[in-house]
C-alpha cells in the first residue's frame, strides 16, 4: 500500500484522480477532501492510499 500526496491545480488532481481510479492495476483505497496549499489560492492537495489489484494485504 501507497500513501501518496498530489498537489496542483483543483482541475489537475481530478484529472490524474480519474486516471489512477480507472486503471486496472491500482485500487484506490481512499481519496481525501482538497486542502489549499498555504500562500496561495491556485494550488490544492489531496491525499490518497493505493495499492496493487489483485494482491492480498499480508503479502
């Protein structure tokens, strides 16, 4: 499992959130809310927790 930070433009962390959801190796376990980066209103960043398809946690 992966623990992974995505920072960028509101429009930009949808976009890669749409493309890490559809892909058939990853299985998104969590997406956060969107919190504004400090200093500026243009950038965002959310949290999310992958992990490979098809494979069982104890491995």
């Amino acid at each position: 499992m992966l623990k992974v930070r995505l920072m960028g433009t509101k429009n930009d962390i949808k976009w890669f959130g749409k493309i890490l959801q559809r892909n058939p190796i990853i299985e998104v376990t969590e997406f956060s809310d969107m919190f504004p980066n400090k200093g500026t209103k243009k950038y965002y960043r959310t949290y999310v927790e992958v992990r490979k398809s098809n494979v069982k946690e104890n491995q």
